[in-house]
C-alpha cells in the first residue's frame, strides 16, 4: 500500500489500543545480542523498523522466531560482525548496533547509518564515548568500523543527551569490564525500559540521579521474557490527532506519566483528559485555544517527535502559535506540505509561526519521514475533501497500521 486515503473534516469517535514501542523495542533487540540464549520480547510492534532490525540480526547470526507479536532472539551462535548496508542505510537505529557487539565478539563494521531525513544526524557522541571506553573506532568513507580487545568500564559524560549514544554506552557497559558512570545521559523513558530488560537479563544498573547511571559490567547474563511498553508517541500522534480534528477518543494502554508536556499542552488548549489506570480519555469539542509558545528539547520536554502533529493542532486553534525546534535543525520539513493544504506557517530558523484558524483544504501530499508523514495523515482529518498522503511507507516504520487505528477512532481512512 503506497497511500493515505482521507476524507476529512470529521471529528473522531472512538477508542484504539495503543501498540508496543518502537523506540523502546529497538534498543531491546539490540540488547538481545549481549544475552547468550534466548530472549522471548512479547508486544513488539508489527511495523518495518522492527523487521529490519530481525533481518539485521538474522543476518549477523541469530536465530529469530516471530510469532506475531512475540518475538524470539538467539544471539548464541553470532557468526559475523559486518551489518548488511541494505538495512543500516535505511534504518539509523542500526547504530545502536555498535556497543552490543564491541561488547559481545570485540568488533563491528557498518555503513553509515540512515534514517529518517530530519536534519543533521552525526554520530560523533557514540564513536567518542566507545572510544573513552577502549574502541578503536575508524571512519572509511562509506563504512565505520571499531575493534576493542575488553572495552573498560570508566567515566562517560555525555556533551549532549543523546538518546542513542546513552543506549550504546549502557549496552557497551554491561559487557565492559569494571564500573561505568555514564553522565548527562538521556532520560527518555525508554533508556528506563531498556535497563529494565537488561537488569531482568542480570545486569547491574543503578540510576544515580538525574542523567546518570553506575553500570557494574561482566555479570553473567541470562535470558529473559519482556514486554515491550506502550508507545508514548503513537498515544501522543492520536491525542493530536483529537485535538486537531476534535472529538471524543479513548486510548487503551496509553503510556500514564509519558507524555506530561503534551498533555499539558492539550489542557491549555482546552481538551478535557482524564486518567483510568490502562487508558487515557480525550475530549476536544469546544474551540481549540493557542497554546501559546511550545519548545522541543530532551526529555521530560517537549517530545520531537510530536511536534509535526502539535502543529496541525495549532493551524486549527484560535489565535497565533509558535513552536521551536530545538532538537534535530531539519525537522520542519512537513511545513511545506502543510501551507499547500493552507496551514499558513512561517519558519525562521528553529522557529514556527502558527498563526492559527485555517481552514485546511484536502490535497495530493507527500510524506517525507515518518512523523511528519503522520502530521499530514492528521491534516487531512482535519481539511475540506480528499487528501491522498503519499509514501505511506515512512509512516509504516512507526505506525502498525494507521488507517485501522484511526478507523477505530471513527475516522474515514483508507488504504490505496
Ligand atoms: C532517538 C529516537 C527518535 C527521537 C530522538 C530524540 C529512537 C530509535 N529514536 O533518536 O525517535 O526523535 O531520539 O528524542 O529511539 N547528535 C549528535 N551526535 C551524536 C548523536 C546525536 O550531534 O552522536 C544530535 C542529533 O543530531 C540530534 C540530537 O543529538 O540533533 C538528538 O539525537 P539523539 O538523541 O541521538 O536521537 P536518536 O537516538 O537518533
């Protein structure tokens, strides 16, 4: 299915559960590979990232099993350390790749990683904190490669929260030898499940205050059963998606105490919200207020993964808003889509203008990368007509299945 088929201007009624993590069940898979024998991860997502990191793993040497859901892991028998460049191209989580296997058979080579196109995406903190760890790490032009004789526990202090490059350095650690302080890590609370699953395989990870981690590493690790959590970027997409098109929609599973910014931010802007303990409930039905200014940054702030759906929002409200970006420099890509639906949005450098009450008209449109492609798919609910998202593929790396869960909300979606 290459499109998005919408037809718009309908509020939303309904209620969808909430699928596994992507960000969370990436990271975990990749931690299967310090784990001798095998790992049962249930709840992982059915959606292209999480197949491309199992064809990755097959193709490095792991038994996978995959029923449905559940997915099996044997990193036993690892018989390579060169990652395909068919799948790392097109996926950057594939970096996090690099401290699990300096850690489990002492070397890695991979071409440079892809991803989505959100801007720069430079992977100097990984390369300098497994250096500091005892990698000889070497950029070949095409291909990065890193070799370690026994990486070292030490201290790590990150220049910059980098979600990823703390991954890397808390997989590295457990397998290092010695004790690990990792510093001015990333907090998202996906760094928490990945310990979680780590320390449920035996290892020894102690959160010493905000933004840092004491790793004791070389503990004998064991397979373990985990569920992978809810995805509070899929909750948040929905909860935008109600806010902007309006509506009454209940999410089963939604992560509790996740996404604070956002729900705070929907408050201000008039929807009603209220807690059950598996499920959030949504109601926007009145005017939909500016939230005024709202500013991405590294958690517990504002999620840049969300802000391409929070502006549709705000192109809907009463009243002038700005966002700024302060995360990833390109990610206002999606805008120019938007303003040919009518969103009306001005960007000066990290910074957009939202001036808010636009009625959107249906439009031919064209997803560039996964969230922004899903702020068009919320566009369109909103607009007047058609709209037709194109390359759905980039949303399919985040989203199980769009279309089912926004006609679970009531919503008149089609596949094409
Ligand atoms: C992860 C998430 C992604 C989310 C992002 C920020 C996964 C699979 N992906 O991506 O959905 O948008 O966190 O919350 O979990 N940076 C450097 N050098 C580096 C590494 C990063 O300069 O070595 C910069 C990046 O260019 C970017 C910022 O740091 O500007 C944040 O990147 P990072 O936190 O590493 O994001 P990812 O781990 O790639």
């Amino acid at each position: 299915m290459k499109s998005v088929y919408i037809r718009g201007n309908a509020s939303l009624y309904g209620e969808v559960t909430i699928q596994g993590s992507k960000n969370a069940a990436l990271p975990i898979m990749a931690a299967a590979l310090l784990v001798p024998g095998m790992c049962v991860l249930r709840n992982c997502p059915c959606i292209t990232d999480v197949e491309y990191m199992c064809r990755i793993l097959t193709s490095i040497g792991c038994r996978i099993e995959r029923r449905g859901r559940e997915i099996r892991i044997d990193a036993g028998a690892l018989t390579d350390s060169r990652l395909p460049e068919k799948y790392v191209t097109r996926m950057r989580s594939s970096v996090m790749l690099m401290g699990p296997l300096l850690g489990r058979i002492g070397e890695v080579s991979l071409s440079h990683p892809g991803g989505c196109v959100i801007g720069d995406r430079p992977i100097d903190l990984h390369i300098k904190a497994l250096s500091r760890m005892g990698a000889a790490c070497r950029d070949e032009g095409d291909r990065l490669s890193a070799v370690s004789c026994g990486l070292r526990g030490t201290l790590v202090r990150l220049d910059y929260p980098s979600v990823g490059a703390t991954e890397n350095v808390i997989m590295a650690a457990v397998a290092a030898d010695g004790v690990t302080c990792l510093e001015n890590c990333a907090q998202e609370p996906e760094i928490g499940w990945l310990c979680d699953f780590l320390t449920a395989c035996g290892a020894s990870i102690t959160k010493k205050g905000p933004g840092r981690l004491l790793i004791c590493g070389q503990k004998k690790l064991h397979p373990c059963a985990y569920t992978i959590p809810a995805d509070r970027i899929v909750a948040g997409t929905y909860l935008c998606a109600c806010l902007a098109a309006g509506g009454e929609a209940l999410l089963r599973g939604a992560p509790e105490g996740e996404n604070e910014a956002l729900e705070q931010t929907a408050l201000r802007m008039g929807a009603g919200l209220k807690r059950s303990k598996d499920a959030l409930w949504i109601k926007r039905t009145g005017t939909l207020l500016t939230p005024g200014r709202v500013e991405t940054g590294s958690y517990p702030a504002f999620p840049t993964d969300l802000q391409s759906p929070l502006l549709v929002a705000m192109a809907q409200a009463e009243g002038e808003s700005s966002m700024k970006e302060t995360v990833f420099n390109g990610r206002f890509g999606v805008v120019e889509e938007l303003n040919r639906m009518g969103a009306g949005i001005e960007v000066k450098k990290n910074t957009a203008r939202v001036p808010g009450a636009r009625r959107l008209k249906g439009k031919h449109v064209r997803a560039a990368e996964l969230r922004g492609g899903a702020a068009l798919v919320i566009a369109g609910l909103c607009a007047d007509g058609e709209t037709i998202v194109e390359n759905r593929f980039y949303v399919d790396r985040g989203y199980e299945d769009i279309c089912r869960d926004l006609r679970l909300l009531g919503a008149c979606v089609q596949d094409g």
